[in-house]
C-alpha cells in the first residue's frame, strides 16, 4: 500500500500532467476550425521560420 507521501507525489504529478494538457488545447484551439478567430496555420509557420532564423543569425553573430 503506497504512504502519503507517493500519494501526495502522484497528485502532484497528475496535476502537472491535466496543465501540461490544458496548455496544449488552449495551443491548438488557436487553430481549430471551430474557432471563429482561429489563426492561420500557415502565417504563423512562416512567422516561427523568420523568428528562428533571426535566432540562428544572431547567435552567429556572438561568434563565440
């Protein structure tokens, strides 16, 4: 029989799981069909693309 502590931990590890999971649909509702101000999936690749690639260059630049 697990103490109250491995239960306590597993609380708290199955809490952290129903947030990790609540992030992830707030995420993809963003996009969803069903979402009247859904954003595009392409536009915001493309955005995510320029963002990295400013990154890449800018650590590139640090020449270190």
């Amino acid at each position: 029989m697990a103490n109250l502590e491995d239960l306590e931990e597993q609380k708290v590890e199955l809490i952290n799981d129903l947030l990790a999971t609540a992030t992830v649909i707030e995420e993809l509702w963003n996009y969803h069909p069903d979402n009247p101000e859904k954003k595009d999936v392409v536009a915001e690749y493309n955005q995510l693309l320029k963002i990295q690639g400013d990154i890449e260059n800018e650590i590139k630049s640090l020449g270190v």
